[in-house]
C-alpha cells in the first residue's frame, strides 16, 4: 500500500512538473520560431533586392561600355576628323573675310553628309559639339545656344565641360550636371582632336540621361513600394523616383550620413529610413563609371514587407493578432470642449464624407463596425456596416469597396494611398479578420489600418474632428447612467506594428 501510494506520489509530481515547465518551454519555442521567420523573411526580400540590384549593375555597365566604345571611336572617324579640320579652317577664315558663296554651299553640302553619318553611328548621342584649342564651339550637330560661343568664356566658363577642359584635356567622362544649353542633366565624353600630333581641340559627345532613366523604371519583381535608382557622389539621384510627379534627377538630394555610409562600405544590405521618411530594406552596390562612383540602390518598404509576410501566413499568425486585438482596454483621454463646426452623421448601413472644416460621426456600434477612411488635410469618409453586409457576409451592401472606389475616382491618385489612415471601431472582434482581408484588397497596408475594440463597452459613438485630424472613440459602458470612456484612436497601435511585435521583426 505504501509502495503504490509512492508511486502515485512520484506520478503527480511529474505531471506538475511538466504543467509548468512545458508551457514555458512551448512559449519559447514559438518565439524562436517567430524569430526564425522574421529573419526568413528579411533573407528572402534581400536575396530578391540582391538579384535586381545585380542585374542592373550588369545593365548599366554594359550601355556604359557601349557608348564609351563608340564616343572614344570618334577620334579614329576619318569623316569625322576631315570635317573637324575643314571647319575650324573655315571658322578661322570667317573671322577676317567674308567666305566665297561656293565655299559658303560646299561647307553646307558637308554639314548635312555629317548630320546623316550622325544619325547613323553617333545616335545614342544628344549632340556633338566641335570645340578648338581656344575653346570656340565652331560647330556642334543640333546648333543648340552653345553653338558659336566660347567654352572657356561667360556663363560656359562655369560649366563642368570647361572646367574638365582646362585642367585636364585628355580623354575624359564628365559626370551627369545640370546643363542650361539644353535645360537637361547631362554627361560628356571628351575626345581630343590631334593633327600630324599637334592637338586642335576636342570632340565632345553630350549623353542624355534618359536612356539610364529608362533602365531603372521597370519595376518588375519591386511591388508597390520597391525602386532601383542611381545616386551619385554629392547625394544627388541620378534617376527618376517613382513616387514623384516632378523630375527627382539631379533635384532629390538623399541623406548624407546613409549615402556617405554606403559609399565607405562599397556594399550590403542596410534598413533605412529612406527619402520619403519610410522605413525599408535596401540592398546597394557602389559601380565604378569611367573617373566617377555611382550607387546603385534597391530597396522596398518595411510596410510592404510586413503586409506580404501576412498574407502568407496569416493561418499562423492569426490566433495571436486576435488575442492582442481583443487583449487592450482603452486609455481615458480628457478632450477640451468640443469644436464648434458642421456636424455630419452617418446612419446605418451608409457612408458619408467630411471635409476640414466639417465634423463627422456616427452612434450607436454595437453588433456593427465602424469604419474610417482619413486623409488628413483633405478629407475623411465614415461608413457604419451591419450585417447585411459583404463584411458580415451579407449580400446587399460591400461598403468597404464603395468607399475605397469613390476614394480612388474622386479623392486621390495611386501614389497617395500610403497617406490614408484607417480606423475599425466595434466592441467586439467578429469582423476584424474579414476587415483587415477586405482592405488589404484594396491595396491598404497593415501600417495603415487600427483596429479598436473594448469587450465590455455595450456600444461605440465616433466622432472625427477633419480640421485637427482627431478622432475619439466614445465607449459606452451603461446605457441608463450613461457611464463611459472616451478613447483617442490615434494612440492605438497599427496591425502592422502589432504583426511585427508578434514576430519579433528587429
């Protein structure tokens, strides 16, 4: 009796062993593997950047090398060289007498034999100008303003070509400036003119950036919020961004303390925040182009990436977004009194929209969801969704979709969707899944979107301020007494700060 009452002691204390030391061990074993995953998914994205970034180095060396080939061929074009000759002869002459009219119609007759040779071999060229040791541009292809001026002389004497040729009057590459003659970033190839070994003066090839700019716009394989771009030396791009209306070449001038970074290292993998203010991953590369150093960048936003890790696996991560979505209790807030204003208020199953000098609002959430679509500064749309609709698996009303279309039509263009923020309101959590999945639909971020919910409100009043982009959530907690609690929604995290604590992302 005693050996069994033993062993039934020895039993039960290994079973309480194991009640408080599995859990804690399965609890740590889920966070290395959260761990895991986080590092998985940052690999992954960085491997994909390395690949865009590697082929696009290849891209650009390969045109570099190709124009250079063809610039440097020009001091051997025999066509090109008589021309140069002849014409410096004749601008000289020029200059004291008055040229006989059949030389005046053979110099013409030449001009246009070289313009088609030009269009021939020297196309990938925007202009060729012809330029002798004094520094006179005696003759150039597109007869632009520099035609007949000096290089070395008034506003040119300030420009990159000159300074190049003054101090160095070999073959060179002048990097991508500003240049006014043609009101465009452009790049030179310097070659000197020699003839019997005494040198004349230069051919210079004028290279528009728009061939390079071409090259780093496509986007496959970059998302929404990817790019690839050029930067050069003093921090400028040297190409388009894609989230600009206006021209970024020359004119987007980065962080300096990222790009001096980035250029000492030469190469790697770096999460910055990146000229727009959003976080991202970037994967860079530092290219040697002729005498100069470029940097090539791709990089994709942390938000992005977070949004897409969901949708792959959301199965997994759903049950612990639940529980920190349903796990909070607002924090009481005290509001000043209420701004005067236009009030707006939205009824059940509708939407509505409110402009800066409007407040808007809606009553009484208690088995429905709120929903608020802000761009702050310009506008906010209220919608209150029942069961009838597509979020409650009804069939009559899919007002996600409605807002997000009118929005899209009336409101905003693509690139202005990062700015939208999106509030759910409802005191319980039946929706919140299905919402987060409708507006990730609609191309929203998980960095856009918070949910708020309290478990033991009986319902929720919400009321939006356009002017002070201030939204309070009002939890109503007794229906006789009126007892409750007021919420600002801004203080709520994000899903997608909420996702990348359940991860662990570092």
């Amino acid at each position: 009796m005693k050996k069994q009452s033993k062993t039934w002691f020895v039993l039960a204390i290994t079973l309480l062993l194991n009640v408080f030391v599995y859990f804690p061990v399965e609890a740590e074993v889920e966070k290395a593997d959260s761990r895991r995953n986080a590092s998985a998914m940052k690999q992954e994205v960085y491997r994909r950047l390395d690949s865009i970034r590697t082929t696009k180095k290849k891209q650009l060396l390969s045109y570099i090398q190709s124009i250079r080939s063809r610039a440097m061929a020009i001091g051997q074009d025999q066509m090109m060289l008589a021309y140069f000759h002849l014409k410096n002869k004749y601008h000289h002459l020029t200059k004291d007498i008055a040229p006989p009219e059949s030389l005046v119609e053979h110099i013409e007759r030449v001009k246009k034999k070289i313009r088609q040779h030009y269009l021939r071999q020297y196309l990938q060229f925007y202009d060729i100008l012809f330029i002798n040791r004094d520094g006179d541009i005696f003759s150039s292809i597109r007869h632009q303003k520099d035609y007949g001026q000096n290089i070395f002389k008034e506003k040119l004497a300030s420009t990159s070509i000159a300074r190049q040729l003054r101090e160095t009057p070999g073959k060179q590459f002048v990097d991508y400036q500003y240049y006014e003659i043609s009101d465009e970033p452009s790049a030179f190839f310097i070659v000197p003119v020699y003839k019997e070994k005494v040198h004349t003066g230069w051919f210079v090839l004028q290279c528009a950036i728009n061939r390079i700019n071409r090259m780093f716009t496509e986007e496959e394989g970059l998302g929404r919020t990817g790019e690839v771009f050029l930067v050069n030396r003093q921090q400028y791009m040297l190409t388009e961004s894609r989230f600009f209306r206006d021209s970024s070449i020359l004119r987007q001038h980065l962080s300096k303390e990222n790009i001096e970074r980035k250029f000492a290292l030469g190469k790697g993998r770096r999460e910055v925040v990146d000229y727009r203010g959003r976080k991202a991953l970037s994967s860079f590369e530092v290219c040697r182009v002729e005498n100069h150093r470029w940097l090539l960048i791709t990089k994709i936003d942390e938000d992005e990436v977070i949004t897409d890790h969901y949708r792959r696996t959301k199965r997994r991560l759903q049950p612990g977004l639940m529980d920190l979505l349903l796990s909070g209790s607002p924090t009481p807030v005290k509001r000043d009194a209420q701004r005067e204003g236009k009030r707006i208020e939205v009824d059940m199953d509708e939407y509505r929209k409110a402009t800066p000098a409007q407040l808007i609002s809606t009553y009484g959430v208690s088995t429905c969801t709120a929903m608020l679509v802000t761009y702050p500064g310009r506008f906010a749309y209220l919608a209150h969704i029942s069961n009838i609709d597509r979020l409650y698996e009804g069939q009559i009303t899919n007002l996600v979709r409605q807002v997000f279309r009118r929005i899209e039509r009336f409101e905003i263009c693509s690139n202005d969707q990062r700015n939208l923020e999106v509030f759910l309101v409802a005191p319980h959590g039946e929706t919140a899944l299905r919402a987060i999945d409708f507006l990730l639909e609609e191309g929203v971020f998980l960095s856009q979107i918070r949910f708020l919910c309290y478990h033991d409100a009986l319902y929720a009043n919400v009321i939006h301020d356009c002017l002070d982009n201030e939204t309070i959530i009002e939890w109503v907690l007794d229906r006789e007494s009126g007892r409750s609690r007021q919420q600002l929604a801004s203080t709520q995290q994000t899903i997608g700060e909420q996702i990348k604590q359940l991860i662990e992302y570092r």
